[in-house]
C-alpha cells in the first residue's frame, strides 16, 4: 500500500477529548504513527481508510473536519524547499515609455452655432 499522511481538525476543549482523540486514531488499521499539534491531528499510515477515521472521530468526540490527505513523504519536500536565498534573480520593474498626449485647442466660435440651438 501507498504511506500517507492525514491531517484533520478537531475541536479538543480538553485532556480528555486528546486523549480519546489519539486512542481513536491510533487503533485504526494501517496507522503507523500518531501526533497531536494544537486543534490538528496529524495520522501516518500505510493504506489508512481516510473516510473510516473522520467517521470515528466525528462519533467519538462530535467535529472532525478533513483538512488534507498526501503522501508521507516528507523527505522529498523538504529538499526542495531548501533553496538559498541569496541566489535569487535580479527582477527588472517593467516600465512603459511616458505616452505624450497633446490636446488641439478647441475653440467655440458663439456666432457660428446659434442657429442649432435646442430649446
């Protein structure tokens, strides 16, 4: 089976909402391993039933929102986010030309257009 890694959001007001939060997800079949960090438990499995868990836990303690689901391997992330960041590209601002707009004097000659008046 595929490892991988789950993390879903609960509501823990609690010692005994973790508590029962890490037993729930720890005797699930195919969990490798368990951690609990704030209102997020992370799952490690290998062909661990995402649906089976949340369904548990939203039983077990009322709120279990899915949050994602990827593969456990976290040693191909982490290479490639350690990029130095002294090597980063000299970005040029893009600058447009100043557009010359010359306006023609417009001038109204009173007499020349009585004759079209409206009213």
């Amino acid at each position: 089976m595929v490892k991988q890694k789950v993390v879903v959001k609960l509501s823990l007001d609690d010692a005994k909402k973790r508590a029962k939060a890490l037993k729930t997800a720890a005797t699930m079949d195919g969990v490798i391993s368990v951690a609990l960090d704030g209102d997020k438990l992370t799952v490690i499995g290998d062909g661990t039933d995402v649906v089976n868990l949340t369904t548990q836990l939203r039983k077990k303690l009322g709120y279990a929102d899915l949050i994602s689901v990827s593969s456990g391997d976290d040693k191909k992330e982490e290479k490639k986010e350690n990029k130095p960041l002294g090597e980063t590209k000299n970005l040029q601002p893009l600058v447009y030309p100043y557009q010359y707009s010359y306006q023609y004097p417009f001038v109204y000659n009173e007499g020349a257009y009585d004759h079209y008046s409206i009213f």
